[in-house]
C-alpha cells in the first residue's frame, strides 16, 4: 500500500509551506515517526515525520518550492505492500502534524542550519550534511574517531541557536559528541559540556581518538562567502530559508498594510528606579531578570483594553477585534528574528510576565521553540532599546493592527513644574495599519500608555 503525504498546515492561518530539505531520498527507508523531510513557514521551522514505516516512492516537490498546504509532497510505499499506484485518499495534514506529537519540541527546532567543517550548501541555501554511512544492519556505520557517535567536526548539523549557546557557555563543538539524529547537536549537549568544564571535552576526544590531542582548525568558508553571523566585505552570503521567509514576510506586510507612524516621549525614572530596587532579589527567587520589558507589556495590555482597536485585525469582511491579548515580543538571533508569543497577558501579573518572556527568550536561544509558542500573537511589542535604538520604524507583523517599541532609556534634562530636572526618557513608537486605525485612534492609546508608564512606582505591586 502506499501513502501520499501532503504539505501539513503547522498553524491556523498557515497556508503554504516551503520544503526547506528533504531528509530521505528515493529509496531509502523510513520508520513510522521518523522525520523525512524539513518544512519552513512563515510561522516556523519543522521536521515532518512519516505516517507510516516504509520506502520513499518519490519526492514530488523540490527543496526550495513552496506548495499550498494539502499538496502532495511525497510518496511513501509501506513495509510489505507492492509498489502500486497511489490510492486516492492520502494521508491529511492533521495526521501528519498528529504523529509528530510525541517529539513536537524536538521537531520545531530551527532547520535554518549551518555546518561546522565538512558541511555543504544546499539548493535552497540551507546548510546541509549527508547522514552517516549505513552499516550492514542499516544502522548508522560506527566511527573510529568517535567510538560510534558522530561528532560535530565530522560534518552533523548544528543550528544557529545551538552555535551561538556554545558561544555564550564557551564551549567548543568540536570536541562535543552530539545526542541528536545522525550526531546532530543539541542544546542540551552544549549545556552538559559547558557543565562539566572546558577539560571534560578535551578529555573525551583524547580518548575516542586514542591519539595526542590536536586543536581544532578554523572553520571552514561557507562555498557562496561568509555566513550570517560572520559577515564579510566583499562576499556573497546564501540566504537561509528562514532569511527567505522573512524577507518575503516583511516585504507583503509593507505592500499589504498601508503603514503610519506615530511616537510619545515617556518619563520612566519613576519605574525604573522601581525596576532597579527588586531586579537582583527578583533575579535570585525567580531565576529570570527584571527588565523593564514586563512593566511595559502590562501598561500595553491595559492601554489595548482601553483601546481594542489596535488589538485587532484587517479581515476581507471587515475589522475583527480580537478578543485575546496575546503579546509576540520581538527577539533577534544573530542570524534570525523569532517572535514568540506570550498568551493570555492580561492575566499575569509583572512578575508572570517577567518570567514568562525570560522563558521564552531561553527557549528561542535554545532553538527550542515549538509552534504553539509563535502562533497566535494578536500585537507585538518590540525592546529596540535594548540596542541602544532611540528611534525606529517598526514593520507590523503580519495578521496585526500595530507594533509598538521600547527605545533606549536616556538621562536628559527636562522641564519639571517650571524647573530644569534630569529624567530617564524612552521613546515609544508606533507603526499601524491605517486600514484599522485612525490618527485619533493610535495617539490615544499611546496617551494612555504613557500615563500608565509613568505613573508606575514602588507603590504598585508585581
């Protein structure tokens, strides 16, 4: 019997998919669960696994060509059924997405990957490596130079999010054997290393090598240039997938969404000083820091049930006003921008929300963000500030009324009751759909919001 596998729909509002990599080719077999194929979204990056166990037929679409969602992608013959025709029915997108439950965290990592040494470019421009050899069983061949685990410097996949956490913990991948398929290595293998210390990685290649320890080389120079990450005057960098998407996303919001723009001048010492008493007592009993991005999300809540009209959305039908608040905050990755979603903000509290960014801001550098965590934002607030940025001109995420920003917070003169004071101000910006909203409309509810912000103070509570 064999089974056709269509593009899953990963979200509601998802129409497309791009296959981003195929995981299997023609002939190769597949167990039930196993991801076959990396699909990219303009929500997110997943591994789709097969339906069922078998053999790849064919693959009818091309790494790099978007398809709606429910087109055929592939065609998979199952164990011990004779290689017929496909039948007419065919596996829905929900099974698809059904049997990708059990690993949903795993699979939503990002695929936008680049290759530490030994790696190759792929048609689409994502990084890729050949699986290990099979052996005689079909399992993946054992290495001499690794004892049977494929290590990093070996060719196996690392995402952006993985480099940049051994980056932070200092920890060489090279020298880190990875847990995941075909070597792939994951956060929790750079987080285990950076654990047991800088010589525990060293210790391990001296004795899977049973040779002197050598230092591993540079990396290695991306065929089209210098990658992301590592810019370079002068080169060619390939565009990742995730880059396409973003690119294709920011361009039709800009066509689609007559943008305005419009910016208050907000006094925060009050709350500043409020935020700077309780960060370090905060920081030990909860785990995560307090910034003053909660303290702003929760005077955006109010100000947008004030004003629900910058909680909505520009429909065919007309203008549908949300009835959840479900905050995306911008995070920028050294390669990549995530905008993960807070939901329900309007039932916590500072601190929930303090600890609910810090969570999600883990997990995005984690590359550990799962679907459910970036779908549904229905307004997005954007920290530019945390750059140094005293000014911007935010580009609306798609699907939405409005973004907002928190820009640098700067020490300056003001006039205060007639007399010269020195204030920490911030700039607010917002950017608008001016098919939802009005001039009067969006100044007040930045007018609300810069009254709630300033009249934060140790008074209140978290």
């Amino acid at each position: 019997m064999a089974t056709t596998i269509t593009m899953p729909q990963l979200g509601e509002t998802v129409t497309e998919g791009t296959v981003a990599q195929w995981l299997k080719n023609v002939g190769d077999s597949v167990e039930k669960y196993e991801a076959f194929v990396e699909v990219s979204t303009d929500k997110v990056n997943a591994e789709v696994p097969a339906p069922v166990t078998g053999v790849i037929r064919e693959l009818m679409v091309k790494e790099g060509e978007t398809v709606p969602t429910g087109t055929p992608i592939a065609i998979i013959d199952e164990v011990g059924a004779e290689a017929i025709p496909a039948p007419q029915g065919s596996a829905s997108p929900s099974e698809v997405v059904a049997a990708a439950h059990p690993s949903h965290a795993e699979a939503n990592r990002q695929a936008a990957d680049d290759p530490v040494p030994g790696g190759n470019v792929g048609l689409s421009g994502t990084s890729f490596t050949a699986p290990p050899p099979s052996g005689g069983n079909g399992a993946p061949a054992p290495s001499t130079a690794t004892n049977g685990a494929t290590a990093a410097g070996s060719g196996a996949r690392v995402s952006p999010a993985v480099r940049r956490l051994a980056r932070e913990h200092q920890v060489d991948i090279g020298t880190v054997r990875g847990s995941g398929d075909h070597g792939r290595v994951t956060a929790n293998d750079i987080l285990a290393a950076a654990k047991a210390g800088p010589s525990a990685g060293v210790a391990a290649t001296i004795s899977a090598d049973n040779a002197e320890y050598t230092a591993p080389q540079s990396r290695a120079t991306p065929a089209k240039g210098s990658s992301y990450e590592q810019a370079r005057p002068g080169s060619l960098i390939p565009l990742t997938q995730a880059r396409k998407i973003i690119a294709q996303r920011m361009l039709e919001s800009k066509r689609t969404a007559p943008h305005a723009w419009t910016m208050v001048e907000v006094d925060v010492s009050n709350v500043w000083s409020w935020r700077a008493k309780l960060k370090d007592r905060f920081q030990q009993e909860k785990g995560y820091p307090l910034t003053l991005l909660p303290f702003f999300i929760h005077a955006v809540v109010a100000s947008l049930k004030k004003h629900p009209l910058l909680n909505a959305r520009f429909t065919g039908d007309g203008i549908y006003v949300e009835k959840d608040y479900n905050i995306g905050i911008a995070i920028g990755m050294e390669s990549n921008l995530v905008v993960p979603v807070i939901r329900d903000a309007d039932t916590l509290s500072i601190a929930g929300l303090a600890i609910a960014a810090g969570k999600l801001v883990e997990k995005a550098r984690a590359g550990k963000l799962a679907l459910d965590d970036l779908s549904g934002g229905t307004f997005t607030v954007n920290n530019t500030g945390a750059n140094g940025s005293v000014l911007s001109k935010p580009i609306i995420n798609g699907g939405q009324a409005a973004i907002v920003t928190m820009e640098a917070i700067v020490k300056r003169p003001v006039v205060v009751a007639d007399a010269i004071a020195i204030r920490s101000m911030m700039n607010v910006c917002l950017s608008l759909d001016h098919r939802v909203i009005d001039g009067t409309a969006s100044n007040a509810f930045l007018s609300d919001l810069k009254k709630r912000l300033e009249g934060m103070g140790p008074t209140g509570d978290l």
